[in-house]
C-alpha cells in the first residue's frame, strides 16, 4: 500500500469580530503555513520521485473501464490487467502528487510575497507614532494602528536604569526583579503576561515647589502602552489602615499632581489594607483600561 499523504487541515482564522490581528500577528501567521507548506511540499516531492514512470490512462469500453499507463514521450499505451492493481494505484496517486506540488507552490509564492509586503515599513502607521508623546493620549488610533511604540521610543524606553537589587526577598518576579511585597509579585506578574514593558522602582525626580525641593521617588511601577506610547506611574498602596502611612499616601498623590501626574490620566493606583487585600481582578482591568 503507499503512503499516506499528510492531510492539510485548515489554520484557525482570527475572527474579525473578536479581533484585529497586527502585522506582527500576520507575519508569524504566515510563516507558521509556510513550514506547514513546504513540509508537505517536501514531502510529496519526495513521495512522487518514487512513482512508476508514465501516466494513468482510462477507457470505457463496451461498459467496462480499461486503464492503461500512457507513455505520453513515445506515444504508447500499455494495457493494465487485474494483477496490475498496485500500478494503478501508484499512478492515480502520481497524478494527485503533481497537482498537489503545483498548488502547494503556487500557495507558497503567494505567502512569500505576502512576507515581503507586510515586512515593509508602512507609513501611515508612523503617521501617529510621529506626533509628539504628550499629545498621543488626547487620540483614539485608528484600530488598525498596530499595538507598538516607534523604534526610538523603545529604545529610550529600554535604556532607563533599571533598579538595582541590593536585597532578596521571598518575592521574585517572572522578570527576575526582587519586590518588596506579594502584592508588588502579583502586579509585575499580570503586567509580564499581559505583555505590558515595566521598571520596577525607576529613579525619578519630582518638584516640591511648595517646599523648594527636588525629591528623588522610586514608584513601584513605570509602565508603558506599547500602542500609544504613553507612560504612567503605578503605584500601590499597601497599608492603608495605617493612619501614619495613609498620610503618607495622600502627601504623595499631592506631589504626584503638582508635578502632572493625575490618577486616572497617568497615574495607576492600587490599594489594600489587613481586611481587603489587593483584588487581582482589579489589576487585570486596570491593565486592560489603560495599558493594552
């Protein structure tokens, strides 16, 4: 019996009505049918260089089918007998074999020039990447607008310092920073599995003009909408049944706002006292709200 030839199962079509698939996404989705393709390709190409030579030829006559291999060089038709079976079924299966690779190639080249054409640099996705940062969140992007920063942006955004740990904790993250605190473990967590680029503790500078000060703050989290580029402070505020460290709170959302940091705008808080612990159902909205 010959071998069986691989099945092509359709790919799993992104539903526009749930989703808007980025270039990214329709790249790595045609290189994913690419390897299927040119598996197969290499596959039938190889199963068909086993194939008996000539052609499956048939004939009905008086009622009754014939088949013959047809020697289309010499122009000669070989009759196949009953004990021929075996032929006659390498020979159908060579004529599915040569049109299979013809498609199969045809589909190749096509997604090979799909590549090609999503690999270029469109401009009109720079168009919003070209206005300036402070102005990007008074926009709704165009939903086909990809959910990425420019180039340069993220490399400026890479090139903050980045906390050093001078101290272990319990709580590691899946980035490998030390946090203070299980809450702080959880919140950098969900921003890693949403995909959401975070320093934790980035030095910053913020203005006291009330006290003619510049202070030195380390929040919790710098965070970044890769699809806007827009930056904000996460901070999150642990002991709020501590009426010292409450007060605390309040004096640092005041700074926060006099140096333009707004909640709601560019600043992201989270809460929890001894009796209401951090709701990780919260983060999540906050991260779908503001960061993705």
């Amino acid at each position: 019996m010959p071998n069986p030839t691989p099945k092509l199962s359709p790919d799993p079509t992104p539903n526009p009505m749930t989703t808007t698939p980025t270039t990214p996404d329709l790249i790595a989705l045609t290189a994913a049918k690419l390897v299927k393709l040119e598996k197969a390709l290499r596959f039938a190409e190889t199963r068909l260089a086993t194939m008996p030579a000539g052609a499956l030829y048939i004939r009905k006559e008086k009622g009754v089918l014939r088949y013959y291999n047809h020697d289309s060089a010499k122009g000669t038709f070989r009759y196949l007998d009953a004990n021929s079976t075996a032929e006659i079924r390498l020979l159908e299966e060579k004529n599915y074999l040569t049109k299979l690779i013809r498609s199969l190639t045809e589909e190749k080249d096509n997604l090979e020039r799909v590549q090609t054409i999503l690999g270029k640099t469109e401009d009109w996705e720079n168009v919003f990447f070209g206005i300036r940062e402070e102005k990007r969140h008074l926009i709704e992007p165009v939903d086909v607008v990809e959910r990425r920063t420019g180039k340069k942006e993220m490399e400026a955004w890479n090139a903050i310092p980045k906390k050093r740990n001078v101290f272990e904790t319990p709580n590691r993250t899946m980035n490998g920073e030390f946090v203070k605190s299980k809450s702080e473990l959880i919140i950098a967590d969900r921003l890693k599995a949403a995909g959401v680029p975070y320093h934790y503790e980035a030095k910053n500078a913020f203005a006291d003009e009330e006290l003619g000060e510049i202070m030195l703050w380390h929040p919790d989290f710098l965070v970044l909408n890769v699809r806007t580029g827009k930056q904000y402070i996460w901070e999150h505020f642990g002991k709020m049944d501590d009426p010292e460290y409450f007060g605390a709170t309040l004096f640092k959302l005041n700074l926060y706002a006099r140096n333009d940091y707004f909640l709601g705008d560019n600043l992201i808080m989270t809460m929890e006292n001894s009796h209401a612990p951090l709701d990780t159902g919260y983060v999540d909205l906050l991260i779908k709200r503001y960061l993705i």
